[in-house]
C-alpha cells in the first residue's frame, strides 16, 4: 500500500466530513438496532440479552429500518443480543447498505467463521466489533482471546475493519492489560471500557479497586495521546476517569435525539438504559429533537456511546481536534516504516508484512482500521508485554454479549 494510503487511511476511519453534516442539523446521526435480543453467551455483567424471545421477523426489521433512514439517521450499529444468531443477519446488512447506512455490527465473535466474514463483506459491512474481555474465560464472562485470537487471521485480506472492546471490572482487570496488548500488537484498534450499572443503577459484578481502575484509564489516555490505536475519543477515557473519581462533568445529553435505540421489539429508546414503549413507527423529527436535554439520569452515566455522540455535538472542535492530533502522531512512524527505517513503532510496521487487513473504511462509520492479524510487534516503549500464555482455541460456551457502539 502506498504512504498517502496509509496516512490517508488514518484519518479516513472517524469520517469528519461525515459527521460534521450532523452537527448542523437536527437529524440523527446514529442508531443502534437490536436485530435480536438473543445471544450464544452468557456474560455476568450483560444487560442486553433475553433468549426468551424470539427473533424479530425480517420483514419487520427492514420496515424499522426504513424507518430509521427516513429520520434521516447516517449510521446504524446492529446489536444484539448476538447480531450473528439472527437467520437473515447478511441480508440485514446488505439492506442497510443499499439504503445508504454506513453499517456496522457489534458480535462477541464466537459464531464468526471465514465464510461468514467473507458473506458479511459482500454485503457491504464496513465495521465489525468483537467484544474480548479477558485472556482465558471466566464464570463472569466467556469472551476471551482463547476463542477469538485464530479467528483475527480471517481479517488479514478483509474489507472490513476490525476492532477490540472489553470490559473492565473487578473480574476482568488482571488480564485487561493483556487483552488491550494483545489487540494493540496486532496493529488493531483496542479499547477497555469500565463496566456500567444497569438500568436500575445497580452494578450486576464488582467494579474492582478504584485505584488500579484509575491507573488503568490513565494508562489508555497517556498511549491515546503518544497516537497509539486506543479506539476511543480522550474526552471518553477523561469521562470515565472522572466517574471513578466523583468528579462533575458538565455535558448535554444527546441521547434519543443525535443518537438512538430500537429494540428488537421495535421501540424507540432514548439510550440502551433509558427504554420506552413507543415504537419506531410512530416517532417523529420533533420527539427526538425534544430529547436534546439535561436528564436526570445523566449523573454516573455508563453508556459510552451516547456520552461520546453528546460531547461530540456539544464540544466538536475539541473532541475532533485532539482525535486528529493523535492520529497525526502516528503519520512520522508510517513515513520511517513505509522507508524500512529502523525504530518504526508498533502500530504501523504489523500488518505490512502480514498483508493488509482492513481494507477502506473511506465511508464507513467512524471504523478505525485495524492492520494485520499476523506479524509480531515490539510492545510500545515503558509498556511491557504481560506474560500470559493463550491457549489454543476450545469448546465454545453458549450465550451472550454487552452491546457496544458505533460512535465511541
């Protein structure tokens, strides 16, 4: 791949012309759609299965879709539940992108085969999120590079980028610095979040020592701000540091107006905490601008996304300025690697030899591309590489993942 390539790929990935349209206007820029409420896991901490129910009905899901687009919503993140359980997931896809949806699907990646990516590929997908929480599984969650570390190999010729998201609780934390290594080596864009109340405000597993918590975050921020691939905005990393602190945070709520839910049954929620029994079909421009507000709910907030979407409207050339500086810093290491100088840093050297990975994300939402599934790196500067051993792939549990979002 060309350099200009390559930095142009950089910068491509957050779609700041994109977005930009939304913060000018009164339409949405994002929803996340649950195609199906069940799931293959059964992850401790998850709010967002119930194998109860059963799927909604396809033509369903495309008349909610429809609907979305007429809202005139750009990006659509499909949720689960576990997206790949549903039947008719490549023709979900595949309607979203005929409607012009920068498209992407969240999976705890337990389900992924090479025939299925390639399938999701052809149908237009652009962004695909695989939830890893630990190294080896636990009882509080089964999601781990035990399973998904040999199916990263799949993306090395992929259209699709990739990228990593975790969980950090009390059950999580010991190996949350692997997991983010692990991902980062890869050239992947990884990210570890804290774990949220549910929508009762009740913590579901033990959020761990607030200490370590804290030198964990700012670990993230430090290597966000040396550009390394920290697949979150600093003003997030920031927001979440301040939770653990009690420290206020002035914002705007953007939820159920810039950003929005539907359920697998077809109700509007404002956000993945806030429900409500009105349906899609009967929302209009003005319920959702009317969610533009301070809300009562706000204090302590966990969902990410709809922090991120309202500081992005609230405070745009601050959130966009320092993404842009971060990715800016990794532009000299790309020229050193793209010239086969010596000392390139890690993000950018794996993958070139390996093969690209993540093809375009030039339209797609807000996908930071991940690079090859291969080649070992060397660990970032003053961040060693944990010893943990990664077992080959077993027997895959059944059930469940925590849904994660397109705009953060």
């Amino acid at each position: 791949m060309k350099l200009l390539d390559k930095i142009g790929r950089e910068f491509s990935g957050y779609n700041i012309l994109e977005s930009g349209k939304r913060l000018f206007d009164q339409k949405p820029l994002q929803c996340s759609l649950y195609v199906t409420d069940r799931c293959n896991l059964d992850c401790g901490y998850c709010t967002e299965y119930d194998n109860s129910r059963p799927h909604p009905k396809l033509e369903d899901l495309k008349k909610w879709i429809k609907k979305i687009r007429d809202l005139g919503t750009m990006r659509i993140a499909l949720v689960g539940g576990e997206p790949l359980v549903h039947p008719d997931i490549v023709e979900l896809v595949h309607y979203c992108r005929e409607l012009g949806f920068a498209t992407s699907l969240t999976t705890n990646g337990f389900l992924l085969t090479r025939e299925r990516l390639r399938q999701l590929e052809d149908a237009g997908l652009q962004v695909m999120q695989i939830s890893v929480d630990r190294m080896t599984p636990s009882a509080i969650t089964k999601k781990s590079f035990k399973t998904i570390l040999p199916k990263l190999e799949y993306f090395k010729d992929s259209k699709i980028s990739l990228h990593i998201t975790g969980v950090i609780c009390a059950d999580t934390l010991s190996e949350s610095e692997a997991v983010l290594e692990t991902g980062l080596s890869r050239g992947i864009p990884t990210e570890v979040r804290l774990v949220h109340a549910d929508p009762l405000q009740r913590f579901r597993v033990a959020r761990g020592s607030k200490e370590e918590l804290v030198k964990f975050v700012d670990s993230m921020i430090e290597r966000k701000r040396r550009g390394e691939k920290i697949h979150t905005s600093e003003a997030i990393l920031k927001y979440q540091r301040s939770l653990l602190l009690n420290e206020p945070v002035e914002w705007t709520c953007a939820a159920g107006y810039k950003l929005f839910f539907v359920s697998a049954q077809g109700k509007f929620w404002e956000c993945s905490m806030k429900h409500s029994d009105k349906h899609i079909m009967d929302v209009t421009p003005e319920d959702m601008l009317a969610n533009y507000r301070k809300k009562p709910c706000q204090e302590g907030c966990g969902v990410y996304c709809a922090v991120s979407a309202s500081m992005l409207v609230q405070n745009p050339v601050q959130v966009l300025g320092s993404e842009i500086l971060s990715r800016a810093k990794r532009v000299p290491a790309l020229v050193r690697g793209s010239l086969g100088g010596a000392g390139s840093s890690s993000a950018e050297m794996n993958g070139n030899s390996a093969g690209h990975v993540n093809g375009s994300s030039h339209d797609g939402p807000n996908g930071d591309h991940a690079i090859g599934a291969g080649a070992a790196v060397p660990t970032p500067a003053n961040h060693q590489q944990p010893d943990v051993n990664i077992p080959a792939a077993g027997d895959q549990p059944k059930k469940a993942v925590e849904s994660a979002h397109l705009v953060e």
